[in-house]
C-alpha cells in the first residue's frame, strides 16, 4: 500500500470515530434527559440543579436576572418633576430634557412632591447609555428606574433613542406662549402696583 492510501485510510478512519463519538455523546444527553426532574427558569432550584433543563423556549422562557441588575431604564413620567438631575449627573449626555415651567397647578406626584414643570422632551439615548445607574439614584421620586428588560432589538440605531414624553411641538409651543403671557401679566401687575405705590406716597409728601 503507497503513503497516499495510508493517508486517505487514516482520514476515513477519523471521520468515522469522530461521528461515530458525536453519536455516542447525543445518544448519552438523550437518555440522561429522561432521567432528568424538568426545572425551568422560574424555579427555585434552577441554579442549583446541574443536571436541570438546558434549552429555554426563548423568547417564551428566559433566565431569571438578578433583582438589582441593570438593564434597560425606564421613566414613570407621571411622576416625574423634570427637575433634571439625572440629565445632570449622566456621566455621557444620554439623557436629554426639555422643561416648561407650568402656569397651572400641574397637581402631584405619587410620593405627593409637587409638579411645577412640563417634560416637552425627555428622550434616553440607550446606545450611549453605560448602564451606571446613576440616574437612578439621584432621582428624587425615584420615578426612573432600571427594569429587568435587556433583550430589546432593532434595526436602526435610532429606535434606541427612549422617548418618555409625548407631548407634540403645537403642544410645547402653547405651553411656551401661556408661560409668557403669564409672565407679562405678573410684570404688568407689579410695575402697576410699583407705579400706584409711587403716586400714594407723592400725593402724601404733597398734603
Ligand atoms: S445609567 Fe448612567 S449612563 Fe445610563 S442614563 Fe443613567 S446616568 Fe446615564
Ligand atoms: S431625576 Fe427623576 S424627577 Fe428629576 S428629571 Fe430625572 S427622572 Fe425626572
């Protein structure tokens, strides 16, 4: 037999032991999985258990996360004073809010702090987003939070950007022109107060 067959046979020889192995293995899981007690995710041994259930029905069963892990954020907006100290303390700009100081009572929020400000923008770019959790933790009605969701998906880029605010440009703009015409009638009324209390006092220097 020349060097060439001598190769050819013992490559032949390999494949086969190789698929011969991979057969042997699955054949093993399958009828070690008979034997095995079904744990899934939600259970409470499912960590424990070495030999539990290894495929999920994602994304109908998914791995339990751990209670304070950080995963995608989320802003209650009705409870939130859009004082911006989270914008603040984001150490990568990824929060962006726009106020409008409010001309009505804008009444309060769950833990009864005052809402004195309208959120016309309050958009979270998640694709800069760190995952810090500093935002949460200097929020003072602690309204944004991280929640347990870390497998969104997209196709652009742009979807990653959180919108928490609805409200439209015709929405803001009218908040914007209440706001300032408040603002003129309260100037109005002091300079008028001002120029009344200036004539009382004359008309009592002239008597
Ligand atoms: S988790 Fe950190 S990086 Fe992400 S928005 Fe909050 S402060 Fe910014
Ligand atoms: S810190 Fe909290 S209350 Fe203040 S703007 Fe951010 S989310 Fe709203």
């Amino acid at each position: 037999m020349g060097n060439a067959d001598h190769i050819k046979r013992n490559n032949w020889l390999q494949r086969l032991t190789g698929l011969w192995r991979g057969m042997l293995l699955t054949l093993s899981y399958t009828i070690r999985r008979g034997k095995r007690k079904n744990a899934g995710p939600k259970s409470d041994q499912y960590f424990e258990q070495v030999q539990g259930t290894v495929t999920l029905q994602y994304p109908h069963e998914k791995l339990p996360v751990p209670e304070n892990g950080r995963y995608q954020l989320h802003v209650e907006i009705d409870d939130c004073i859009v004082c911006d100290l989270c914008a603040k303390i984001c150490p990568v700009d990824c929060i962006d809010i726009i106020s409008i100081k409010s001309v009505e009572d804008m009444g309060k929020t769950s833990d009864g702090t005052t809402k004195r400000l309208h959120a016309a923008k309050f958009d979270i770019d998640m694709g800069k987003c760190m995952f810090c959790g500093l935002c949460t933790i200097v929020c003072p009605t602690e309204c944004i939070i991280m929640t347990d969701e870390y497998d969104r998906s997209f196709s652009d880029p742009k979807e990653l950007i959180y919108p928490f605010s609805f409200m439209t440009e015709a929405e803001a703009e009218e908040k914007r022109a209440a706001l300032a015409k408040s603002e003129a009638e309260k100037k109005a009324a002091k300079e008028a107060a001002l120029k009344a209390a200036q004539e009382a006092k004359k008309k009592a220097e002239d008597q």
